[in-house]
C-alpha cells in the first residue's frame, strides 16, 4: 500500500471498554450493529451509535416521513376527520407546518402552538407509525383550540391532554403494543399502556417534580378525561 494511504478501518487499540467503535465506515458500522445486538455496548454508547446513525440516514428518513405524511393527509380517515375538526376550530394544519426532522429525544413527536407539529422521523418506524404519531399530536392541536389548554404551567391540563391523546390516536391499540412494546396483557393493557404514556409526558416537564407527581396528576384526571372522546363519539381506534 502506497505511504499517502490510510486505511478507515478502526485498529483494535481505538475501541474503548464501553463496546462503541468509532468511524463511519462499513467495519465499523457492522461492529457497532453487531455488538448491540449482542448486548456488548453500554447504554451511553448505545445512544452515541444511534445518534450516528441518524445523522447518517436524516435525509432518507426524512424523505420516507415525508411521503407517509402526504399520504395520510389524502387518505387516513382518522387524520382527515382530525384535520376537518381543527379547521371548524379556526386552525389550519398541512404539510407546511406538520415537518418530519431528526429529533434528538426519543419521542414520535410534538406539538407546538406557535409552529405546528413535528414528526420524529428517525424515531418512526412506518406508515402505521406515522399516522399514530400525527393523529396523536392533531388531538393536542384539537384540544389547544377547543380547551385552551395551559401546557406550560399546568400540569393537570398536560395529563389530561396526553390522556386523551393516548386514547384516541390508536397508539395504545393492543396489537401495536404487543408488537412494539411486548405487552402481552388482554385485560386493562389499553388503560395502563395511557396512564404509562401520560405519566411519562408529564414527567418530562420540567415544572414536574418527579415520577411520583407525575403518576398522582394523572390519577387526579383520569376518570373525566379517559372518558372525553371528543371529536369523535367514541374511542375510534
């Protein structure tokens, strides 16, 4: 091999005890897969490859994201019945202010009242995926012009718009969480996989003081907002 040449391949003494290779290149890319598969990566290192690899795919998972969303917005019965009631409420959602991004939190997406919703496009996995991921932040943006919702510095009306959320996106469905989430529950998978997600929500909030408040807020909303299906009749999915 000629002095200027350099091989990209990562030698043995760059690899640290945390299982992580670093480098871009085929080796290390298939050593990385190849060591957390088998559980030999740290958890930090874990999310340092995930988040390489995101930045690597941003463009295609963009790309893909964008495509469901179009789609969805044509032919989705839950998000055109979704986008129909927001309009009647005076908002306007379309595939200018509901954008696909990488997001560095793991999390399917968000709501904003000021700029519209965001799809987590490294964090989903399909179409299926996609739309219960904007079916979910569409009832946020449903409740934020129906109810007003405080999200802020209220943390009851957080729960209770992450309950409703929950509820009527079809995220909680028990096949998506048998599949995803390996819950293999018949009896109240639906309800606990809503009080895990809410409590979760409100948790992150950093007006939250921890898990404990965030679990008693949800309790403290639960039976009226399980049961709020609006805009539908019932719970549709």
């Amino acid at each position: 091999m000629p002095d200027d040449e350099t091989s990209t391949s990562p030698s043995p003494e760059n690899q640290d005890d945390s299982g992580f290779v670093p480098g871009d290149d085929f080796f290390a890319r298939w050593t990385n897969r190849f060591r957390l598969g088998l559980g030999l990566m740290s958890d930090d290192s874990a999310q340092q490859w995930k988040k390489a690899r995101d930045i690597r795919s941003e463009a295609t998972d963009c790309a893909r994201c964008e495509k469901h969303r179009d789609y969805l917005l044509t032919y989705s019965p839950i998000i055109r019945f979704m986008l129909q009631n927001i309009n009647k409420l005076g908002g306007d959602l379309h595939s200018g202010n509901i954008r696909c991004r990488r997001c560095d939190t793991r999390q399917g997406g968000g709501f904003e009242k000021s700029y519209g919703i965001t799809l987590c496009a490294n964090e989903l996995r399909n179409q299926g995926h996609v739309e219960d991921a904007m079916a979910h932040e569409m009832i946020h943006a449903y409740d934020h012009l129906r109810f007003q919702v405080q999200w802020s510095d209220n943390l009851r009306h957080a729960a209770c718009a992450e309950i409703r959320a929950s509820t009527l996106s079809g995220e909680c469905r028990w096949i998506r969480e048998f599949w995803t989430k390996g819950q293999h529950k018949i009896t109240q998978q639906f309800q606990e996989c809503i009080r895990r997600r809410a409590a979760l929500s409100v948790a992150n909030r950093p007006e939250c003081k921890d898990d404990v408040q965030a679990a008693k807020v949800v309790n403290e909303v639960w039976d009226s907002c399980f049961s709020d299906t609006r805009p539908f009749d019932e719970v549709y999915r």
